[in-house]
C-alpha cells in the first residue's frame, strides 16, 4: 500500500524564519493535498497539487511536488505565530479516498 | 456556505453505551468520508460514500463500527457497544463532483470512553 511520510515530525522556529516540510511518497502521487490542523478543530484545506513540477503559493506558504511526483515541499517564509499547528499531506489512491501523511507539528516563538 | 456540520462536538459515555456521531456534508458535494485521529495512529480513513453509497468500509475497525447514508444531506457513524479504545476525535469530510477536489473537514467529535 501507498505510504506518506513526513519529516520533521515537529519544528521549532523563532518568529520571522523560514521552514520546510517534507512529504515522501512510496509510490506516484495523483494528487497532492496539503492540510493545516489547529488544536481542536478540524482541517483546513491549503493547497493541491497535480502535476509533476508544479509549484502553487498562497499567501507566505509556498508548495511544490518534484518532476517524479514522489515527494513535495512546503515551505513557509517569515513564520508567524499564526502559522503554528499540525501540517498533514495527504494524497488520493485509484480508488479515489484520501489518505494522510504522519503530520508536522509547527511551533513559531514570538 | 456552513461547511461540514458535526455533531456532537463532545461525546462522553461509558464503555458499552452506544454511540452515534452525526454528520451533515456540504451541499452539492456527493463524497463523504469518516475518519478517526489519534495520536498514535494519526489520521486514519473509515469508510467513505460516493452518492450515498459505501465505497470502501476496509478502514472500519470491526463490527462494533458501522455507518450509514441514507440521504445526500446526513451521514451517521454508530458504535456498539463503545470500548475505551474508540476514544479518539472522528471527523466527517466531504468533496465536490470534480475528481481530485479537495475534501472539506468538520470541526470533529472528540470521543471519551470511560
């Protein structure tokens, strides 16, 4: 079966640094999804990403999935307190249900 | 647009109680999926519906779970009778027509077992 791992599992930043998160994919990805999760609530969509070598930006948060659709980044420039939570990828089987990676766990100090 | 409705947000019960969990998707969307999140396994897919009808239910952890759709607008997750390893929060998600939308998640139901 198809797994997502991702790495960190936590991250510590001061205020205004930037971050990157990891997500490998044991086989091609068709479809990758980006989450980000506060204490108590649910998911929050952040972006998609479909084809290899694309690159999407939203806001500080910037997403890519690499040429051989195995792996993508998440990268956060000038972290805010407001970036903190849990960050899970997660990416579509053929059978069209959505699996989750291991989550990242952001921390921003003031 | 209310997004996904999940009810209740707190369930407390003992063990061997039943439990329902409530779920009202997103209008116009036709998938619906339950999943459950703790930390030791993370987030994990249940079962999901495609216009209202069980897709994959391998994700079902045994009998004790079951879940249903009877319309497009409410889906229910039963679990009887409860043991305190079901203690988790279950989330309800669910996506547009389009294939590869993005799922949309409710705010969840955190479970205690006692």
């Amino acid at each position: 079966s198809q797994e997502l791992e991702q790495s960190p599992q936590s991250l510590i930043v001061q205020e205004g640094k930037n971050l990157t998160i990891n997500c490998t994919s044991s086989k091609t990805l068709y479809g990758l999804y980006w989450y980000k999760q506060k204490y108590g609530e649910g998911l929050i969509f952040l972006m998609m990403l479909q084809k290899g070598g694309e690159e999407k930006s939203h806001e500080k948060i910037t997403a890519k999935l690499d040429e051989k659709k195995q792996q993508s980044s998440l990268h956060i420039t000038a972290s805010q307190p407001s970036h903190a939570g849990i960050y899970l990828c997660g990416a579509r089987t053929g059978a069209n249900n959505l699996f989750f990676g291991t989550g990242t766990r952001l921390t921003v100090i003031p | 647009d209310a997004g996904v409705i999940q009810s209740p947000r707190h369930e407390v019960t003992e063990m061997g109680q039943e439990v329902t969990l409530r779920c009202k998707p997103i209008s116009g969307h036709n998938s619906l999926f339950w999943y459950r999140q703790t930390m030791m396994r993370g987030l994990e897919l249940l079962i999901y519906f495609n216009n209202n009808v069980p897709i994959d239910d391998s994700g079902m952890p045994e009998d004790r779970f079951s879940a249903k759709m009877p319309n497009a607008s409410f889906s229910t997750l039963k679990i009887q009778p409860s043991e305190p390893r079901d203690s988790a929060v279950y989330f309800c998600a669910s996506s547009g027509r389009v294939g590869n939308s993005p799922l949309h998640f409710g705010n969840g139901t955190r479970l205690t077992v006692t």
